[in-house]
C-alpha cells in the first residue's frame, strides 16, 4: 500500500508503479469495499470528535489505495509546487467526479493545512457528513450567485487568515468537458482580497464514472488514467483577469493534451 509520504517524497511526479498490486475482483466492487469502510471509520471518528488533519489525510490515502487496488493508475505532476509555497493559497481546480474531493487531501494538506468550499449536500449527507463538517469548510448554496459571493469572500477570507488554504471547484456541477463559460472567477476575486497565490490544478478523474441512480457512486473505469497537475502560483494583478485567463488555458491546455493521449 501506498503512504502519503511515498508520494510526497517523490521530487515532482508520481505514477502508479507498473508491479502494483491488484485485486481479482470487478474494479467497481474491488473499489467501493474498502472505500464504504474507510468513511463509515471515518464518519464514527467524526461524530466521537476525533477526526483531525492526519485522520483526514489517511482517509484519503487509504480511498488512494483502493483506488490503485481496483487497478486504477494515478499520473500527478507538479508537487514540487505546494513545496514551494510559503504561506496560504487558493487552489482552483475544474471538477469531474466525486474522486477529487477525497484525494487532493491527501496531497494538499501535509503541506498546507486545506479546506474546500462545498455545497450543503456534503454537510448533510448520511455519514460523509460528519467527516465534512469538522474540516471547517465554507458552505455555499450555488443557488444565490450573490449570496454565495459574499460568503465566500468573508468566511474564505477567515480561514485564509487563519492559515488554511482554501479549494474550490468554480464550475456549477461536476463535468466531463470543460466549458471554460461556465467556471467563474469566484477563486481569483478570493486570492486578490485575501492577498494570497492562486494555484491552478487541471485534473482528470473520470475513472471514477457517475451513478444512474446516485451521482456520487457510480462505476469504476481502470482504464481512464488519473491525473493531477499542479499548476504554478499566480499573483493576483489588477482586476485579476489575466490570472483567471491564465487559469482557464492551463486547465484546457491539459486537459486537451490528456484526452488526446487516449486516442
């Protein structure tokens, strides 16, 4: 099994190492066993008060793990960049399945404390819920563009003061494309007020496919490669527009080029 500190000890890059070790099961079932256990543990340390951060991160590392078991194979580039950060940021990344909001965790917070702004739904949700709420995450509706703006300027801006870096997915809903129209510069407006790098990252996590019934199970595809690029910061200048440009291309640009790897 893999631990985060094989990961991070890697200098900028890790692959899923070709010997891995697999399950002979269908990969949906291989991956959902051990996944439906770590956060039914995970949810029962929640709701006694004692899920912290390495509780957090092992979780992840563990959803990981089964993923890799249900022969699944991760590509992430760019760590040397949360290295290199010497203080918070804002993390903005396009959204594709449910795989994303358990892994970058695991990347992300040994090296700068993280949370996510999320929709009520994973507050509320059977079980994931109780994990959720003690990450101190900025909730907003996405029903009140306004509303939403404004939480997420004064709740996102008080947890960047209070060290914690801050991930959000700007489009509406999780998608295969890309529609750079519908990922606002909710991210960028963060960074700039709270005077902090944004860090873009491009991801492909379509491995992890949709439900028909339930959105948030659906079947595993092995053969989607992961992958998860860290982008270098950006300093926030002027109205921000060309940073969110600048965002907006690197999550195209990646995206493009892993799609036609696959052809």
């Amino acid at each position: 099994m893999i631990a985060y500190n094989t990961i991070l000890a890697t200098d900028d890059d890790y692959r899923t190492p070709a010997d891995r070790r697999t399950s002979i099961l269908p990969p949906t079932i291989a991956f959902y066993i051990p996944m439906i256990r770590t956060v039914f543990r995970a949810s029962a340390k929640a709701k006694r008060g004692r899920y912290g951060d390495s509780d957090w991160v092992n979780s992840s590392i563990e959803i990981f793990n089964a993923m890799e078991l249900a022969r699944c194979r991760f590509h992430i580039e760019g760590m040397s960049v949360l290295h290199r950060l010497d203080g918070p940021a804002v993390f903005v990344s396009n959204h594709m399945s449910t795989l994303e909001t358990f892994i970058l965790p695991a990347l992300i917070n040994p090296v700068r404390r993280c949370t996510f702004v999320i929709k009520p739904s994973l507050i509320d949700y059977p079980v994931f819920g109780h994990v959720m709420r003690t990450r101190n995450p900025v909730v907003v509706s996405r029903d009140n563009p306004r509303q939403d703006l404004l939480t997420v300027m004064e709740q996102g801006a008080a947890r960047i003061a209070s060290g914690l870096s801050i991930v959000l997915f700007p489009q509406t809903t999780r998608r295969d494309d890309f529609d750079p129209s519908l990922f606002n510069s909710l991210g960028v407006k963060l960074a700039r007020a709270a005077n902090v790098p944004l860090l873009p990252i491009a991801l492909k996590t379509n491995a992890w496919g949709s439900g028909r019934m339930f959105k948030d199970f659906g079947p595993i595809h092995p053969e989607h490669t992961i992958h998860i690029r860290f982008g270098e910061p950006l300093h926030i200048t002027g109205n921000g527009r060309d940073q969110h440009e600048a965002t907006l291309a690197f999550i195209d640009t990646h995206l493009a080029g892993w799609s036609k790897a696959t052809k």
